[in-house]
C-alpha cells in the first residue's frame, strides 16, 4: 500500500502538538472562568483549576525538558493519555455525560489515529 510507505515520514512535530495543548488549555480556562463566574454555574470550581493547571504544566514539561524535535510515538500516547485524563476530569466536575463538551473525548483520538503509527 502507497499510503503505508509515505505516511512513515510524516510524524507528528513538537511545536505543532504545544500549540494545539495550549489552545486546548485556554479554550479550558476562558470556559471554567465564563461558567462559573458569568452563568454561575455551582461545581468545583478549585479542582477544575488544579486539573487545568496539571495540563499546564505538562505542556511545560514538553517545551522546557523534552529537547527532541519530533515526538516518539510512546511519548505522544503519554501525552494524549494525559488530554483523555484531564478533558475526562473536567467533564466529570462539570456535569458528566450531560455536559456538552462530552463530544471533545474524542479529539485526542483522532488526532492519536491520524498522527501515530500502527505499532
């Protein structure tokens, strides 16, 4: 198969995941901040923050101590594993499967099976 012979030379770049974690973790903190403070939404607003604050430093982590350029596809899973973990916190203190945001679970995903490879 053609696709299977070019596709091992596209991997997935550092720079281009730090971007896409922190418009993630923004789009997080313009959300719990609006929710809470504008709509005054009663949830726990203290540990939404911590949760944010870990993804936070995790892009930390990536930028600061990770010198590769490229992400290894065992450190890319660790850092999608971490997504899944914290997007499925906050959506569990925000309201569970009823909240709205329930359909972004499925973006570390697509993003995992578009840029990862089979093994």
């Amino acid at each position: 198969m053609k696709f299977f012979e070019t596709s091992k030379y596209y991997t997935l770049t550092k720079s281009t995941y730090i971007t896409l974690r922190w418009i993630a973790i923004i789009g997080q903190m313009v959300s719990i901040y609006v929710v809470f403070f504008y709509f005054k939404f009663d949830f726990n607003f203290l540990y939404s923050n911590l949760i944010i604050f870990f993804g936070a430093v995790s892009n930390l982590y990536l930028i600061l101590v990770y010198k590769k350029t490229q992400l290894s596809d065992r450190s890319a899973l660790i850092f999608l594993l971490i997504d899944i973990f914290q997007l499925s916190s906050l959506i569990y203190l925000t309201g569970g499967v009823l909240n709205p945001f329930v359909i972004f679970l499925i973006i570390p995903s697509v993003f995992a099976s578009s840029n990862l490879g089979r093994s």
